[in-house]
C-alpha cells in the first residue's frame, strides 16, 4: 500500500516517523504520533504546526488533507494548543509533552516570568527533572546556562546561581514527573499562560513575543519604582528593544508593533506607545469572550464587535500584515472561545468550510459536493469533553486491568476458602 512519510517534531527536538495515506488528513497523523507517545486519550489538547523558513508558523487544520505542497519538507512540529492548568491532566506522558514545550516556551523567551525568584524555582526544577539530585560540588551549571533566558532580563544579582543551587538542593529526592508537574504548576499562574500572540507586522529579532513581554514587565517596574528617566540605567545590550534605542528622541525607541493575544479567557490587544512624544508604556485592552459579539476577517482587517463595560457596543478593527494572519486570529478567537468557554462546539462551527477553484466550479452544478472543500475550524471537543473523555478512558484501563487479576486471584483462592475465612476471623 502506498504511504506517505511525516516527520513530526517534538518540543524536545526528537523526531518522529509517521506514515499515513496519501489522501489522509492531518487528524490521522495527529491520532498516530500521539499513539506512539501514549497521549491518545488527551490528544485534543494538541496540534501540529507548519513552521516554514521565513514567516511565523501556523497551525495545520487537522480536518483538511495533508497538502505536501504546503507543508515544507514533509515536517510538522507537536506543540500544545490548549493549555491547562496541570491538575486536569490525567496521564503523566501529557503532563511530560506539556513540560517540554513550556520548557521550549520559557528558554526562548516566549514565555516570560516576572518575579525572579519564581524564574529561580523554575529553573531548579527544569534542572532536578533533566539531572536528578543536585551535587552543591558540582552542579548542572549548562542546565543554568540554558535557561538563562527565565526571568526578569539584564543584571542578575551576584547570588543568582548560588539561589538557584540553593532551591534544587531543596528539592532533592523529587522524582522527575514531581518536578515536571511543579513546574506547570507555576506558570499556570503566570498572566500570559495560555496566550497565543498576533503581531500586526512580521515578527523579526526586535518584534516578538519575548520583547514584547518583557516591554511590558520593564515598563510596569518603571511604574512601581518611579526614578527620573535621565537617572536611569539602560543596558545597551539587552534583548529588549524598547531598551535599546530611542533615548535621545523621546520615548524609549521600542520597534514593537500593535499584537494581539488570544487567551483562554478572551483576547487582549497590546498597543506599545514609546515613540516620539507618546508617553512610555503599552496600552493593554483586554476584552473578556462574555463580552465579544462577533468576529470575523476581511482580507488583511480582523473585525471585532463587542460590548464596552460601559454596555456600549463598540468595534476593533486589526490590521494584520497578510490576509492569512487575519484568518489565522479569526480561527485562533473562535476556537479558544469553544474550547474554553462552551459546553460543546457547535454546528455553526464544526461546518464552516470554504472551497477552492476547483470545488467553485464543482458546487454550481452540486451544491452539496464535498469537493474541494477546506474546513475553517478543526475543533472537536471543548475543555470539559476532553477532561471527562480523558477520566473515562482512565477509569476503563484500569477496570481492564484489574478484572482479570481480580479473577485470578478468585480462581486461586477458591480451594482455600476455608483456611482463609479462618486466618481472616483469628486475626480480628
């Protein structure tokens, strides 16, 4: 039989074999990597992403037929899509792929912790799970290296690695999923846990997620600790951008540009205001999925109506820097919301389809061909669904594996019923 090969990358850079049909769509090379790793129960937590050469990655929409020509080089990245919190995960190989990619999230810098001594914890414990025990002697210091990226950026106080020491050696002893599991378990408190960021124009080296959030945590630190500007210390050499030019202009020479973040709970809009004679800072709207009306895309223009807090209806137009960008956040809005928000996805959204030239043509003489056509949303089941499908599958193994054993042991202990009734009497 004739198949097609897949090469799906884990967050941990491990690649994986898969191969399917020809004509088969990206839900079955989905449902057979997630076999192998052993996450099949919660597969709908994750996805696979096109990630090519130049250009911000995209999700592959799993209902659609793989399309070899575009999807470079045959290679789709695992990622998760919809991240929860780590206690509504139930199998631990779940839990181990979440670690992974927000361990990638947090050593790029996509990820951004504010407090240095939660970055600390953290990375103790991205240490205690890739090493083990912590030998004050001799302890992981490329692991340290590695993540040097967690946590507020510039400076660090002279004790920082000797503080990251001191926590891993807290936690020696703690077996690897622990650590994993306590790890998610921070940056679920984290503001941006969760959030999937948009930017209006290309992401390059200055405009990107990680710049981005930082902006955002040196410029509230600013707020909290007002100083004179012309008193301030401003590290030349920092990934910031917004920290490193502009000084002489006004404002703080930040090069980001307007983004959007899609979160579980609604979507916030990031407007950095550090040019020219605009004060210092971002505006940070954040508008809640109660109060979205509609959503939809035109061309590059994202649309958004919603109500105001003041009961006032209001629109947000968003222009992106492709018309698939603005496609990109149509489905992103509309899929958090179902997933996170909903007690099941709706018809109106499982049967959105758009067709191709060929479909076009095909539907003016059958309009109920299937034809070309290209589904928007792949979501199949909202959090809840996912959680209790998950339970129940849990629940089932292990009535599958504790059945025959339950029986064996009946069958064992049938010819001696008596001496065990007796045993059992004396020992009360």
């Amino acid at each position: 039989m004739l198949t097609k090969m897949w090469l799906v990358s884990q967050p941990n850079s491990v690649i994986l074999e898969v191969k399917v049909d020809p004509n088969a769509i990206g839900q079955e090379c989905l449902e057979k990597v997630c076999e192998k790793l052993e996450i099949g129960a919660e597969s709908d937590y994750f996805g696979l992403r096109v990630c090519p050469g130049s250009g911000p990655g995209r999700w592959l929409n799993l209902r659609n037929p793989l399309d070899p020509h575009r999807i470079p080089g045959g290679r789709l990245d695992l990622r998760v899509k919809f991240w929860v919190p780590p206690h509504l995960l139930i199998n631990e190989p779940t839990r181990h792929q979440f670690y992974l990619h927000a361990k990638l999230d947090l050593t790029e810098g996509r990820l951004v912790v504010a407090d240095l001594e939660v970055a600390r914890k953290i990375i103790a414990y991205i240490a205690q799970a890739e090493t083990g025990d912590c030998d004050p002697d001799v302890p992981p210091t490329h692991i340290y290296e590695e993540c040097n990226k967690i946590g507020p950026q510039g400076e660090k106080p002279e004790d920082h690695v000797d503080k990251i020491i001191e926590y891993h050696c807290e936690i020696a002893g703690m077996r690897a999923s622990q650590a994993e599991y306590r790890l998610l378990k921070e940056i679920s408190k984290l503001e941006s846990f969760g959030e999937e960021l948009f930017f209006c124009k290309p992401v390059t080296q200055s405009n990107n997620a990680h710049n981005l959030y930082s902006h955002l945590l040196y410029h509230r630190q600013q707020a909290e600790e007002p100083r004179a500007r012309d008193e301030q210390e401003i590290d030349g050499g920092a990934t910031v951008g917004c920290l490193a030019t502009g000084q002489s202009v006004g404002g703080c020479g930040c090069r980001l540009s307007t983004s959007v973040g899609v979160s579980p709970h609604g979507i916030v809009v990031y407007r950095p205001s550090c040019n020219g004679e605009q004060d210092i800072g971002v505006e940070k709207q954040s508008i809640p999925y109660t109060a979205i009306h509609r959503a939809q895309p035109l061309r590059r223009l994202f649309q958004l109506s919603y109500v105001t807090g003041e009961g006032n209806e209001a629109t947000l137009p968003v222009k992106m820097a492709t018309s698939g960008q603005a496609a990109a956040l149509y489905r992103a809005v509309t899929e958090k919301h179902a997933f996170y928000c909903c007690e099941t996805v709706r018809t109106d959204v499982t049967e959105q389809f758009i067709r191709d030239l060929k479909g076009t043509i095909a539907s003016i003489f059958n309009d109920s061909t299937t034809l070309g056509r290209r589904y928007v949303f792949d979501i199949r089941r909202t959090c809840r669904e996912v959680h209790d499908r998950a339970r129940r599958a849990a629940h089932a193994h292990a009535a599958a594996t504790h059945e025959p054993r339950l029986r064996r042991r009946e069958s064992e202990g049938s010819d001696h019923k008596v001496s065990t009734y007796t045993k059992l009497y004396f020992n009360y």
